[in-house]
C-alpha cells in the first residue's frame, strides 16, 4: 500500500482563516505541513496556488492543485480524510450548519469590525447589530452540550473559531464591551471550551502573541472601520 | 435508515426574477421532484416567509416538511443530500466537490454584487466595475476552459447550476457595461447558449429582455436614471 499523499497547508500565524483548515486537519488526525506566509509580503508560491483570491489559507494535497477557501477546505478534509465527522449526520442540521457559517462570514464581519474600531453613533450601532448577531448564534448551541457540534467539536465550531479567541483579542486591544459574560454568558463558556480543547489549542496562536502582533495595527483598524462607516 | 420524506412536501418560496432563486428551480428541475412554488412579493413579505427566515427575511427559502432550508446554494445542497437517489448536481469525489463549492462560491461572491453596480453606480465607479466583470468573465472563462459544462465529467453540475441563471443578466451587463459577452469570453457565450436549452434551465429562466425592464423598475425605485 503506497503511503498517503502529504498534505500542506499555507496559512499565516494569526489568520483565524487558516486556523479552521488546520483545526480541520488535527481534529481527523491528519498530519500535515504548515508552511507560514507574511500576509503583507505574498508569497509567489500562495499567489501560484490561489490566482483567484490571493489568500489563506491554501489546502495541498498531494500533487493535485490547491483547494482554497477556509470552509471548502473543512468540508473536503471532513470528506476526504477518515476520522470523525465534522458535519453533523442530519441533512437539515447540516443546511443549518452552513447557514450559520455563511452568516458568520458574510454578514457578521462588517458590524463587528465597526464596533470595535469605530466610535460615537457609528459604534453603537454597530454593537447593536453585533450583539443581536451574537444572540443569533449564541441560539444556535444545542441546549446542555458543549459545542454548536454537540459533545464533539464540529464544523460550526471551527468557523466560529473567530468568535472564540480572535474576537477575544480584538476586545481587549480596542476597549469595546462585546462578547461579555453579562450580555452571552453560554457564547462566553462555548468559547472557552473550544480554546480549551487538548486539540484545537494546538493551531491557536498564543493570545499574547497576537495581542503584541495586532496591537500596532490598530491605526490602520481604526482606518478601515471609519471607511466602512462612511459608505453605510 | 431514517424514513425517506415525502417528496410532494417541498415548498419553494422565491422571488420570479430572482437567480438565486432560479438556482434552486434548476436543481429541483435536474431531479424531477415536485414542489408548490410560492411568489412572495419582495415589498410585503408574508408571515411564512418573514418567520422561515428570520434571520435575512430573503427568498429562496425551500420548506422541505414545513422545516425551513435558507441561502439558495445550500439549499441546493440540501437537495443533493435528502434526496440522494435523485440526479446528482456534485459528482461523488471529495476533490472534485471541494472545486465546485469553491467555484459555486466565486460565482456567489462576484458576480451579482458586481452586475448591481454596473447599474446603480456612474462615471468612474461604473468603470470599475465594468472592469471588474470583464475580469470575472475572463476568470470563469479559464475555469470552464474546454469542458462542456462546469462540472466536466460529471456533466452539468453544481457550478453550472449556481451560474446558469446569470446567463439571463448577459445582455443587460453587456448594455450598462457596453461590452460583448461573446468578445470577453467566447466560451462563455457558448456554454450559456448551451446551457440556455437545457430543459431545467430554460423553464426556470425568464427572458434577457425582461430581466432589463426589471433593473429599470429596480433603477426608478433607487431614484437612478
């Protein structure tokens, strides 16, 4: 039996982007090689891999071309790889799982950047819409389980990932009051159970890492969110 | 083995113009199921769809049973899955699937944000997006490459399906855009010529032409000339 074809990941340290990819990869036992771009100096080899968006992360597996976009990769690891599954068994649960994923990226983003970043009436709206967002998904946990996926980490949980330690960061770096204890006390424990898990924390970067990495950006943060709010 | 639903209890509520609609008409066309199709009317949303979809208040929402199913790509995979002795839209390798949900997706990203601001926007932000469609077009160009359809060996597909319903935009882009679909990408214009006769895609779709009177009733309600 010839060995597996080896897999790769490109990714970077601080992107919650690669992150699910490698969350993916570890909690299906699959080893791989991560290989660390600088998001602000591309590299030829991501920009070889992925022409159409230009990021991470980028799945190789074998010699086959790259597998882009963070929850495409989980789904094909999920599908590819033995180990247990990722995607709940349900066909409705697993509709809900997508949903829940797509809204986490499509719609969340923008709000909870503003509500960071941003200040005044901007700001307030913006944690508004947050935090509704937040009960939204925070709605989504199956009631006494520890994760969206149920005893299991599953595929929600990775996208959500974002939530869990980066948001976290974010918090403490801009001030805000989000995500708190008072406001999403079962968000705030779900959090801390996925950062907590012997095989996840082995793909999150160390949060004072981040904290000293991100924390210089913050200008360029604060920049980014006013343009945001001036095209609202 | 869990019960097979019945399939006469599919409900689509949708929007008749609608692409990610027509997404979803197409595969339910593709897998020969039955479903009662529901018009909503976008200015007044009924109570059904306003509480199938609380979240986004958006059409398509497939009601399979009375439970909702929301966002047309992940309806249509929903299809794939309750109804697996159906036609299938993804081929069976996980390869293969991973490279049509990112192109389903691509496709998703691109190409109705950029088509909207082809008419809502003028002058230089026009231009921007005039080109950014050239680039979209030329992009999917290469991917379809010399392949019939999208899904290759599979033959019409998931990526097929999701980009199928734009063909009817073509003229419209090309008149705000002034530019040819058949000079940026010729093989491009092929596959939409193609897949324009197919019988799913053809009894979903309404005309080019009256795809452009509803942008000028979508320009009047914006205020845009």
């Amino acid at each position: 039996m010839s060995s597996p074809a080896a897999v790769k990941v490109i990714g970077a340290f601080d992107s919650p982007f690669s992150h699910r990819a490698e969350a993916a990869l570890r909690l299906k036992g699959v080893p791989y090689e991560l290989i660390l771009e600088d998001l602000r100096n591309k590299s030829e080899l991501l920009l070889t891999h992925n022409p159409v968006h230009k990021k991470v992360p980028v799945l190789l597996h074998g010699d086959r071309p790259a597998i882009c976009e963070s929850l495409v990769i989980v789904e094909y690891v999920d599908e590819a790889f033995q180990g247990p599954l990722l995607m709940p068994a349900d066909t409705l649960a697993r509709a809900a799982a997508r949903f829940w994923a797509s809204f986490m990226d499509k719609e969340c983003g923008e709000s909870m950047w503003m509500a960071l970043w941003t200040d005044g009436e901007a700001q307030a709206a913006a944690a508004r819409e947050t935090k509704t967002n937040l009960t939204l998904i925070e709605g989504q946990l199956p009631v006494g389980k520890r994760f969206f996926g149920g005893d299991a980490i599953g595929y929600l949980d990775i996208a959500l990932g974002w939530i869990a330690h980066w948001m976290r960061v974010f918090v403490e770096i801009s001030g805000a009051r989000l995500l708190t204890e008072e406001e999403h006390p079962v968000l705030c424990r779900w959090a801390r159970e996925y950062t907590a898990d012997e095989t996840v924390r082995q793909c999150l970067p160390d949060r004072d890492r981040v904290i000293a990495a991100l924390t210089p950006r913050k200008e360029l943060y604060i920049s980014i969110a006013k343009a945001m709010a001036a095209q609202r | 083995m869990a019960p097979e639903k019945n399939s006469s209890d599919l409900v689509l509520l949708d929007f008749w113009v609608s692409p990610f609609g027509q997404r979803v008409r197409i595969a339910l066309a593709e897998k020969s199921l039955p479903y009662e199709y529901v018009e909503e009317d976008l200015a007044g949303k009924s109570d059904r769809l306003l509480q199938s979809n609380p979240v986004h208040k958006k059409t398509p929402v497939l009601l399979h049973g009375g439970k909702p199913v929301n966002e047309s790509l992940i309806i249509v995979q929903y299809l794939e899955e309750a109804f697996p002795d159906t036609p299938s839209l993804l081929p069976a390798d996980p390869y293969a699937r991973a490279q049509a949900r990112f192109w389903a997706d691509y496709v998703d990203k691109k190409v109705y944000d950029c088509g909207a601001r082809l008419w809502k926007l003028k002058g230089e932000p026009q231009a921007q997006a005039r080109a950014e469609m050239l680039e979209i077009l030329k992009t999917l160009e290469t991917e379809l490459g010399d392949k019939e359809f999208f899904g290759g060996e599979h033959g019409f597909g998931f990526v097929d399906a999701a980009f199928a319903p734009f063909t009817s935009w073509f003229q419209s882009y090309e008149k705000l855009g002034e530019f040819k679909v058949a000079e940026v990408a010729p093989k491009i214009a092929a596959w939409a010529d193609r897949v324009g006769k197919r019988e799913s895609v053809a009894k979903s779709l309404y005309s080019p032409d009256k795809v452009y009177d509803f942008i000028g009733v979508l320009k009047k309600k914006y205020g845009i000339e």
